[in-house]
C-alpha cells in the first residue's frame, strides 16, 4: 500500500516553532492534507510526543514519536522510534547531553510543553537548538539502542545537513535513507547522485508552521501501516516481509 507521509514536523516545544504548532493543530492539519503517517521530530526532544501521539490515535492517523537531533558537529539528523517508551528514554539520555544554556524566549521563542488537549503543561528552560555532545557516528548506534533508526536530514541545505558539514556520508554510519528537501533539483546533480548512491530518498517538510505540513504529495510503499514498517523502510528491510 502507498501511505503519504510527513516524518519531519516541529511543535511550539521547539524554540522556531510557531506557537500555533500544537498537537492538535497539527494533526488536523496532516488529517485536512491527506497525510498517512505523521512524525513529530522537534529539536533535541520528544517531550511533546506523547500528547501528538494521543492525539493521532484518537484521530485515527498513525504517529511516530521522534526528534531532530543536532550532533556535535551541528549536523541535524531525524530519529524515530518504534514505540512511544524507547522514544524518551532517548529523549532522556540526550538532554544531559545537551548544554545547559537556558533559553531566552524574547529571542528564540517559547518551548512549550503541551498535553492531548493543548494545554501548556511547562514551559522547558534549557535551550533545545544547541549541538549536543553526540557525534553522528555515535549517533547511529544510540538510536540504534532504542530500537529506532536514523537519517540524515535536508542533506541539500547549506546549513546544519551532513554534506554542507562534512560534504560526505560517513561510511561508518551505514545511511540507508537521506532526506533531500528538494529532490528535483538536488538530483538533477550527478556530483549529488554519487553522494548519496545506494540510500533511500525521503522528502519531508521540515515543517515549523501549520501552513508548512506536506500535503499528499510523497509516500511509502509499505506492507502495512504501523511504526514497525515505517522503521523497517528505512532500514532497507520493509520489502523483506
């Protein structure tokens, strides 16, 4: 079956989110788009994932708990998970892994944290958009830890992607999927085309306000619609089943 997806949102818990960018708002809006499989990918958190994910169910969409991580080489790579527990055990482990630099909301936003029903529950203190201290390559095995699986995002940004920072896939990451947010033109690239051989390409909307969700446009050719086969795509795996 062909599912049309959007496995790179933010919500107001990350400091460029619009306020708007509730778990509700954004699940209507997928619903409204068409959309199939939802992911909420804020920065270095997953903390407004069990209210998205409520939210989703009770609508009848599917939603995967992940995050944007920033690693210490400033490169943002999109983790998910297969189930909502492994996602903030993770979540855990890289908030002491993020520096305690305290945000300042009249330059970078409020960082909500929000329930199923939209209501603030905290606002999260410490700064979400600083580079942890895990690298790309240590990256990979502590998603892995998890269960979940990660790729690298808008690999054709000139900011914050793997081939504007390094200008190559690490080989000892193992990519299997990269997320080119404009593949059309990115592709049309043969010295692109090389950079990537071999990895699954995603496009995703990287959205920070309602009106940036994907509408039905991309989709996965899975088996069955849950997180596992979501995972197991981007594994390389799916078409084993």
């Amino acid at each position: 079956m062909k599912l049309s997806y959007d496995l790179h949102m933010h919500s107001c818990l990350s400091p460029c989110g619009d306020a708007d960018m509730t778990p509700n708002n954004m699940v209507n809006m997928a619903i409204l788009n068409g959309l199939q499989v939802v992911a909420l990918t804020d920065h270095n958190s997953c903390k407004n994932c069990p209210a998205f994910l409520e939210v989703a169910r009770r609508s009848g969409i599917l939603a995967i708990a992940g995050m944007e991580l920033c690693t210490a080489e400033e490169i943002h790579v999109v983790c998910l998970f297969p189930e909502l527990a492994a996602a903030m055990a993770f979540d855990e482990e890289v908030y002491h892994k993020v520096p305690d630099i305290q945000n300042r909301p009249e330059i970078f936003g409020e960082q909500w944290v929000m329930d199923e029903n939209d209501a603030v529950l905290r606002s999260e203190t410490r700064l979400l958009i600083n580079a942890s201290a895990i690298s790309i390559a240590e990256a990979v095995p502590l998603v892995k830890k998890y269960g979940g699986v990660v790729f690298p995002a808008h690999v054709d940004k000139s900011a914050y992607s793997v081939l504007s920072n390094l200008g190559f896939l690490p080989p000892e990451c193992g990519f299997t999927t990269v997320e080119v947010k404009s593949p059309e033109s990115f592709l049309a690239n043969e010295e692109n085309r090389q950079k990537i051989a071999g990895c699954q390409v995603v496009t995703d909307s990287d959205a920070h306000y309602l009106w940036d969700i994907a509408e039905q446009v991309h989709t996965l050719e899975l088996s069955a619609c849950s997180a596992g086969r979501v995972l197991e795509y981007f594994r390389g795996k799916e078409g084993d089943f």
